[in-house]
C-alpha cells in the first residue's frame, strides 16, 4: 500500500521532470503548459500522468501532432523507481534522499538522452546527495553494511576507470560528464557495486547499441524488404551508425538504478553479484 502511494507521487514527479528537462535554459519553469506544435494551452485533464497520452493516444488534442513518449516513459519509469525505493521501508531521512538521487539522475538521463550532455549543475547536485548519503545515521541508503568515511574514496574509485577512457580517446568514447556521473555512483553503492554498475552499463550499452546500429543499417533494410512488399514503406528513425553519438549517461543511470535497488532489497544479481 505505502509502495502504492510513493508509486503514485512518482508519477507526479515524473511529470515535473519532463517539464524540467524540456524547459532548462529555454523558459522559466512558471510558463504555462503548451503544445510544442499549435501552442494550444493544455487542459488539467490532459495532464494526468500516462493516462492522458494513452487517451489521447499519443496526439495533441487541438491540432493532432505527436506528443513524445518520453513523457509517459518518465512518469511510468519515475513512478514505478519511487514505488520500490518508498516501498522498501528505509529510515525516513534515507527514503526522503534515496527520492530526491532518483528523481535527479531520471532529470540527468532522459537531458543526456535528448541533448547527449550532461548539464553540471545536476550531475554535481547528485553527487552532493550521493556523498551525503555516506554519514546518514543508522542503516545507510543501499541498506548494505554500515557506510563510513572510508567510503569516500569509492566516488574516485569507481570514476577513475572512465576518466582515463575520457583522456585517452580525448572524449570521443565517454563524456567528461560520465565520469563525473560515476563519482556519485560509487558514492550511492559503494566501490565494488559501483564497478559493478559501470560493467552492467556498458554490457547494456554494448548491446542496445549494437541493436540500434543493426536495425537502422543497410542490411536490416535489406532483410525488412524481403519481408514487406510496401512500396511506400521505407526506413524512418535516427538512422543510427557506428558514428553516431548514443549517449552513455543513460545507461549508467540505469545500471547505477538496477544495482541500487536490488541492494535495498538484498537481491542478489547473477554473475554480476557475488
Ligand atoms: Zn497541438
């Protein structure tokens, strides 16, 4: 039930967050909401979390164009991160920052998704609370052994190794923001699980890269036409290369959200744990 209601809060969030990360540096966050087509003004019940897209099926009420599903994937994703960190019963101080680092690196992923930058302020703000997190009183936030001031040098530890991918590729591999990012994983998890999110990030990275590169390439458009005989279908989307830039912030975050988690609820991850 209390996992219920977080869940729901996190919904709401999940619309901040859109708004956040759509409005930094273009607008003040007090503007009214509008459509990013027509402009029209977006009514109260157009704004309910996920239910709204999905009534109106992805489309502007007024002028028809596409609303994004990033907005229902952030609430969604927002949502169902507050329902399992607020459900796992953690001091109230722990609960209270363990939101606030969610709702944060959620912001960082979905910027670094649309611009491939990570904005400073919010990285350094996550570490800030990811480094608090080390001296809160009794269980910690991962409730994983008793954290101590030892524990500061995980942030390095846990950077170190993408700060060097960072200089020796002169920043064409990873972003200076990545590394950054992973002083606040290390902080949050500690040195070895913060490794291990780092290794889950780039397994999940490898893969779901190599998937967008084989499924926008030449020869999957090759394949797809043997299958389908429209003549009027043809390949939309990114077309993405081994050139292209694919962010690897999100895929931290996601990692650095799996590992966190399941370290709340004592879950052992296979082959990575242990
Ligand atoms: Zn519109």
């Amino acid at each position: 039930m209390l996992a219920v209601m977080y869940g729901l809060f996190g919904l709401i969030i999940g619309s901040f967050v859109n708004v956040v990360v759509l409005r930094s540096g273009v607008l003040s966050l007090s503007g009214k909401s509008g459509c990013m087509s027509c402009g029209a003004k977006i009514k109260w019940y157009d704004l309910i979390p996920v239910l709204s897209w999905l009534a109106l099926r992805g489309r502007c009420r007024a002028c028809g164009s596409r609303i994004s599903v990033q907005y229902p994937a952030v609430e969604l994703g927002t949502g169902v991160s507050f329902a399992l960190i607020g459900g796992a019963s953690l001091p109230p101080l722990a609960t209270l920052l363990g939101l606030l680092i969610c709702s944060v690196l959620i912001a960082i992923a979905v910027y670094d998704l649309r611009h491939t930058i990570i904005p400073d302020a919010w990285v350094w703000s996550f570490n800030a609370l990811a480094l608090i997190s080390i001296f809160l009183p009794e269980s910690s936030l991962t409730a994983f052994s008793s954290q101590t001031a030892f524990d500061t040098i995980a942030g390095p530890i846990v950077a170190a190794p993408l700060f060097v991918l960072w200089l020796v590729s002169r920043g064409k591999w990873i972003g200076l923001g990545d590394s950054k990012l992973a002083l606040g994983i290390g902080w949050l998890l500690g040195s070895l699980a913060g490794i291990k999110a780092v290794l889950l990030a780039f397994i999940l990275g490898a893969i779901i890269g190599l998937a967008l590169i084989f499924f926008s390439s030449a020869l999957w458009n090759r394949i797809v036409k043997q299958f389908i005989q429209h003549h009027s279908w043809h390949m939309s989307g990114a077309g993405i290369t081994m050139k292209s830039e694919i962010p690897f912030g999100p895929f931290l975050i996601a990692a650095c959200l799996f590992v966190w988690i399941s370290q709340i609820y004592h879950i052992p991850i296979p082959f990575l744990w242990q």
